[in-house]
C-alpha cells in the first residue's frame, strides 16, 4: 500500500525535497509595502487550517491579517507569494510537496492550497511561509484508501461558537485528544451585534454591529478565528465544515429571512458565503458563485465509513407556521415542503444506493429526532428542526430503510444541547423500529455554562421515548469508530464562563454494526 | 449624487503560473461597471458624541457579471468614520439593483467649525463628499439639553442603535430602522438607559417617548413603569420621578429643580413583559 520515500518524490516531481526551516529560497520578487520585506508583523495572526481529505490530497489554508480587525486585515491591495511545505514529520525533514501560491485581496488574502500526491491515511504537518516568516505548523491526515477497512477512525464533531458567551475549552481538549477529522455542523460565526459577554472585549466596536456586508463578515470571521483554543483545535486535524443559520442571519430559509426581501437578502447571503469560504479550508468547487454556495458532498474514508455533508439550509422551505415551537399539523406534514431540497435529497438516495461503506454518516446542521418540548398530551416541536419538515424526514429515512442502508448515524448540532437519541420512521409510535442513530452534540460555548439536566432536558426525556441521553452543558463529541461499534464520547465543560474549566466526559455512548439504537456503556 | 466611475488604471500584477487561479468574477480588475452613490450629497455634523452625521453609500453593479467590489472611505480632517470600508457582492440584473451600507461621520465635541471631506474610491476611481462641520446646537434654557450627548445602556439590542434614543427622532414610526433603544435582554428587567450631559446642568423635566407606533401600540410593547434618577458629582443616582402604569407614548415628568451630571431611564416593566423600549429622552431645565 505504502510507496516508498523515492516512489514518492518522483511522483512529485520534486528533485530536491525542501529540507530545514531557512532553507526556503526566496520569494523572487521583492515586494514592497505590507508583508514585503521590512514588514515585520505577524501575517499568520488567524492561524491555519486544513479540511476535506481525500486519499491522495488536503487543502490547507491560511489567512494573511497582519491587522486581522482592519480593512483588508492591514494588507496592501496586491497579491502576495506564499510558500507552503507538508512533511511527513512535524520538523520538517521529509518534505514531500511544497510550492508557491498568491494571496489575493479579493481573497481577502486567503490561501488554499489543495495538495495532492500524498498518500493515504497517514500523517502529515504543514505551514506556510511569507517574507521570511513562518506560520505555525498544522498536522492533518489524508483519508484511507478507497477500499481500505481501517481498523479505527477517531474523529469529533462541534457546532456553535458563540464567541462572547464562553471560552473555548473544549477546543482546547479537542486539540489535545488525537482525532483523525473534525466535523463542524454550523454556527461558525454569529451574526448579530452583542454589547456584553463572558470575554473581556465582548463589547468590542467590530462585535456591536450584525454583519450584513462583505467586509463585517470578514471581520466578525477574524475576531472569532483569533482565539488560541481554536487555532489549536484547526491545526490538530483536518476539519469537514458546513454551515447553519447564523453564517448568515437567524433561522433564514432559502432567499427567505423577514430581514429583507428576497433580492437583498440574497446579497447578504452573497456576502456571507463568500467570507465564510475565505475563512474555512474547503475546495475551490466549494467556491460561491455570488449566493449559491455548492457545500453539500460526500467524503469517504475506505469501506469504513462515507460521510453525507448536508446543507439543510439553502435549499429548505421557509419554516411552517411561522417558524418557533408549534404544533405539528398539515403544513409540517406537507409533502411539497423540504428541508434538504429535491435535487440533495436525490443526491443522497442515489448515493445511499451506492455505497458499501460499514457506517453511513449524516454530517449536518439540526436534529432529525422528534423533539417535542411540551409536557404533558400535547406536542409542541421546533419549526426549524427536521419536524418541522416531516415529510422530507420520511422520505430520507424511509429512503435509507428501502435501501438496506448499513448502519445509518446522524450527527448534528443547532440545539446548544447534548441528545442521543433513536430514529424511528414513526416517532409516535414506541414500537416503530430504529432504524437509525443520532447523536446531537451541544455547543462549544452558545448558552454559557448550562447545566447538567435543565427543565427543559428533562421535559425532552420525558416526553421523547426514543430520547435516550440528554444533557446541557457545553462540550463536543468525540468519537471512535472501528468495523464492529461506534463510540460516542460527550466531553462536557464545567464551566466556559472561565477560561480555566475542566473537561470530563459526561457519557459513552454505543452503537453495534447492525444494530441501529443507543445502547450505554 | 450619482457618478458614472471611471477607470484607467490596468491591473500591475501578471498572474504566475503556480497560482490557484480564481474566477474571474472575483477579480479586483478595475472596471467601469459600479455605480456609486451617496446622500445626503453633502454632509453637516456637528460635535456631539451620539448625533453623528448618517450618510447612506450604494454601490450598484451596471455591467453585465456579478461581481465583488470594495468601496474605501478616506476622511479627511478631524472626520471620524464608523467604517473606512464597504464590500459587496453586486448582482448584474436587470432593472439595476443598489446595494447599500450606512456610515456615520463624527468629530470630537471641540472640533473648530470649518469645511472637510470624504473620499471615497472604487477600483481606484475618486468621489468626494463635503462635510460642514457646525457649532453644536445651543444648551439654552429650554432645549434639550440630552440632545446627542452621550448614552450607555445595561445593553442594547443588536439591531439597534445605543445613540437612537438621544438622536432628536421622537417619531415611533421610525422605530427600528432610524431610531430608538431597545434593551438586548428579552424579559429580563431592570434595564437602564443613562445620558451623560455635557456640563453640570440644573434640570426639573424628562420627558419619555416610548414606542407607540401604529403596529406597535404602547399599550402592548411600550414601556409601563420606570424611575427617573440623576446623579450629581460622584454621588448615587437619586429617583425624582416615578411613572407606573403607562400606557402611552409620551409622558412628562416634573420635578423639583435638580443640579445633574446625567440622567437614567431605569426601566422596571414593559408592557407585554418582553423588552424595553425608548424611542426618545428628552430633559430639560427651567
């Protein structure tokens, strides 16, 4: 499986692989002004990333923002030549691909290099450098082979960053543990302006304001990817993203968001998804093109596991009934109404059809699970969560059901709350059979430090059978997969309102192969 | 004011072939396909820290592709800008379709009367806007005397504005989108709204606008009980007024004649029980 070394650097084409730190040769051109020489500020203040692995390739990603709260984040309008280097050993002694790519302002002076040549399913680090000065190092690890059964892949997965509302713990625990791939669900950034939190600087001028333009999202993207915890947690794995609501505006819909009508909308969601992409390590054919943002794929990792990456918001109908917790009814029930779209709903079954992966993994925003909040008879449910799109939620678990789908998992995010539950293809009736798992994580910081049970995880338990784990404290879910059993560990921070919380887990959670449901260690 | 931009500055850069090429459509080649707009066309502030001068900046894409443009903002002077910076995507579509971002202009409160400017630049094409920088309003006897000066809040909604209440618009059907302070935590009260005045000043009257508009009555969304306090030198803030029960748009509380280094608003109930809501505050002396 492995080639060697010299296979290797001949597929690169490299004579000369680059060896120690310094030996870099110049950028040829000088380069005047901000990061050319004489320029001694850090550009490499928002850290670097890596994301979306295949076998044989990673992108990584940097941001150039010496000044990264200013205008163009304090860099002259002009491209800049970055270098890159991945080894296959954090010192940078067996390079194995390296080159020179631009930085440009329309960019915002974002760098994503997608490297291929490298080899499945192993270990390599990273970093860039500009004008003599080297970013930090990032480690990340390709995808295994296409039909490789990998004993086990350890990944985690996080949702909602509220910046002001807590310190980013988990990330750090995050960062410390050994994870293969991270997945984040949504809720990068928030939009909305704040005027208090739990940081010093909460009420910082660049976070008083929602962000609607261009250069507040580019700002508000900054402000958040400055913190250290983050930073670690980027630099320790290769990340899969996707997007929820607040990357753009609350609960918005498709064109639909009662901020403003739907051409102007579509200018903000324009200008949302081109910072997000800026800002996040994905592919250029996840690039925007003005309001459309192609962000739903598939990434695999061997026979051992395909991973869907939903969008569940820029194809869904507008909320039924208004949006908020209502009652289920006509219009929650309605075919004609969708949360995925018609055409990734059929990108999904198709690919369900093909797969032959042991575990079949839905990488996306909110939950599936009926999540009825009122205690007692009646059913109150979220509007903005799969009940509210009954019918779409029919037909894709139907759908997978149908196809003999192995071993179907959901992992999402969105509720600021831990819940693990089983997904039945009637949520009404206990004796429906699981037919698949979900396992929702609570959020990096969102809602502060919560508590172990609230009122209202209790009334979701209570009255949610299939509900088999609540808890709502902030935290992130890391994972273990092998052929045999998925283990969902949910790491809970005490406290976030400090930055010197402690991590613990709160509860593992096992799911077998071939038997959907969740079962407690 | 509306200029055709102008360009004839070429791109500096050839592009090497190592680069990971974006779409054209993200190029910042300068182009003569964005349309800039700005009102007022000319500007009047004057130097008061919550009155800033507003001036309304729209891009509009007259080209036949969609692209990104940045507008930067240069102020000139003792001009202070909410913003140097305006980027957007802007849609080719037929009719044309403005984009458009606000920006306040501010100077310091000593700020000599006189003539400056904003220059704005798009794909290196020029726009000046005149600022006329005015004596501050008198602080007679009987004006206003909150008028622009400085607000703080215990919070203030993302969507609003913390100076809205200080801002000379009494107006509720303005709410929202010109003027008005809204608290930033529903259901959650007290709430305070605190107005710093410029000198130590002898007052005996506030009076409160809340909202009260045709969509939003006062009866269900404006303010229902809240003290009047004041504070002088480094002393507590001391109630001289109670309003309970209201239910409409504007009171007036008088009181006896009070010296006041600034006034609060301490917001105890809303109707409806969900925020707090001043459209405007205005204090007076006799």
């Amino acid at each position: 499986m492995r080639s060697t070394r010299r296979n290797f650097l001949t597929v690169t084409g490299t004579a000369a692989a680059l060896a120690l730190a310094g030996n870099l040769p110049e950028v040829g051109r000088a380069l005047a002004g901000a990061t050319g020489r004489g320029d001694r500020r850090d550009p490499f203040t928002l850290g670097v990333a890596s994301g979306d692995p295949l076998p044989d390739a990673v992108v990584i990603w940097t941001r150039l923002a010496p000044e990264p709260l200013a205008p163009f984040g304090g860099m002259d309008r002009r491209p800049v030549e970055v270098q890159w280097q991945v080894a296959e050993d954090p010192h940078f002694r067996r390079v194995v691909r390296h080159g020179t790519t631009r930085a440009r302002p329309e960019s915002s002076h974002s760098v994503h290099v997608d490297v291929r040549g490298l080899r499945p399913w192993r270990h390599y680090w990273y970093r860039f450098r500009v004008n003599g000065q080297l970013s930090p190092v990032g480690r990340t690890r390709t995808a295994p082979a296409a039909e490789a059964i990998v004993p086990e892949l350890s990944l985690a997965f996080a949702s909602c960053q509220a910046w002001w509302e807590g310190w980013y713990t988990a990330y750090a625990d995050m960062a410390r543990r050994d994870h293969d791939l991270v997945f984040f669900l949504g809720d990068y950034i928030y939009e909305f302006g704040i005027d208090r939190g739990i940081r010093p600087n909460s009420n910082a001028p660049w976070m008083t304001q929602q962000t609607v333009t261009l250069d507040e999202y580019r700002v508000r993207y900054a402000s958040y990817k400055l913190d250290p915890d983050l930073q670690a947690a980027h630099a320790s794995a290769p990340w899969v993203v996707t997007l929820d609501d607040h990357e753009v505006v609350d609960n918005w819909a498709d064109e639909a968001h009662p901020s403003a009508p739907p051409a102007q909308f579509l200018v903000r969601r324009a200008n949302a998804f081109r910072a997000y992409w800026e800002h996040m390590p994905l592919r250029l054919t996840q690039l925007p093109k003005g309001p459309d943002l192609p962000l739903y794929r598939r990434i695999k990792y061997g026979r051992l596991a395909d991973f869907d990456v939903l969008d569940t918001r820029q194809y869904r109908s507008d909320q039924a009934y208004g949006d908020g917790t209502k009652a289920p009814g006509p219009e929650t029930k309605d075919p004609a109404r969708t949360i995925t779209g018609d055409a990734q709903e059929k990108w999904l079954l198709d690919g369900w059809s093909a797969s032959r992966a042991r575990w079949n993994v839905l990488a996306h925003q909110t939950a599936i699970a009926r999540l009825d909040t009122r205690q007692g008879p009646d059913v109150l449910v979220p509007m903005d969560t799969w009940d509210g799109y009954e019918a779409s939620r029919a037909r894709v678990l139907g759908g997978a059901v149908q196809r003999k789908v192995r071993n179907l998992v959901s992992i999402a995010g969105d509720l600021h709350r831990s819940v693990a539950s089983d997904l039945k293809l009637d949520f009404t009736d206990p004796d429906s059979p699981t037919v698949a798992t979900e396992f929702v994580g609570t959020s990096i910081s969102s809602g502060i430090d919560g508590m172990d049970l609230d009122p209202g995880g209790a009334t979701l338990l209570q009255e949610n059978p299939h509900i088999k784990f609540g808890n709502f404290q902030r935290g992130y879910v890391s994972c273990s997969i092998t052929p045999q059993r998925w283990i969902s560990d949910y790491r809970v921070v005490d406290k976030v309102s400090v930055p010197n919380g402690t991590v613990s887990t709160r509860a593992k959670l096992l799911v077998e192969d071939r038997r959907p449901g969740i079962q407690t260690l | 004011m509306t200029i055709r931009w102008q360009s004839a500055v070429a791109l500096g850069t050839a592009v090497a072939a190592t680069v990971i090429a974006l779409p054209q459509a993200t190029s910042s080649r300068p182009r003569a396909d964005v349309q800039v707009s700005v009102q007022p066309e000319r500007l009047n502030v004057v130097g008061l820290p919550c009155l800033p001068g507003n001036l309304t900046l729209t891009m509009t894409n007259t080209g036949s592709e969609d692209r990104y443009a940045d507008l930067t903002l240069d102020p000139r002077g003792p001009l202070q800008l909410s913003r140097t910076l305006f980027s957007s995507w802007l849609p080719a579509v037929d009719p044309d379709q403005p984009v458009s971002a606000p920006v306040e202009v501010r100077v310091p409160r000593d700020t000599r009367p006189g003539d400056h400017s904003v220059d704005l630049e798009v794909d290196r094409s020029r726009l000046t806007v005149p600022v006329t920088v005015n004596p501050p309003p008198p602080k007679d006897p009987g004006s206003n005397v909150a008028l622009g000066e400085q607000a703080t809040a215990s919070s203030t909604h993302g969507n609003f504005a913390l100076c809205g209440a200080v801002d000379g618009d009494h107006d509720s059907e303005h709410w929202d989108t010109l003027t008005g302070w809204n608290d930033g935590t529903r259901a959650v009260f007290p709430d305070n709204y605190d107005v710093t005045l410029a000198t130590p000043t002898t007052i005996d009257r506030v009076e409160l606008y809340t909202l009260d508009s045709v969509r939003y009555p006062a009866a269900t969304n404006g303010l229902r009980d809240w003290d009047v306090q004041v504070r002088s030198g480094s002393g507590d803030w001391r109630t001289v007024a109670e309003v309970r029960g209201n239910t409409l748009g504007h009171v007036t509380s008088t009181f006896d004649p009070v010296q006041a280094d600034a006034v609060r608003i301490l917001c105890l109930a809303g109707n409806g029980n969900t925020y707090s809501r001043i459209v405007e505050v205005e204090v007076y002396g006799s």
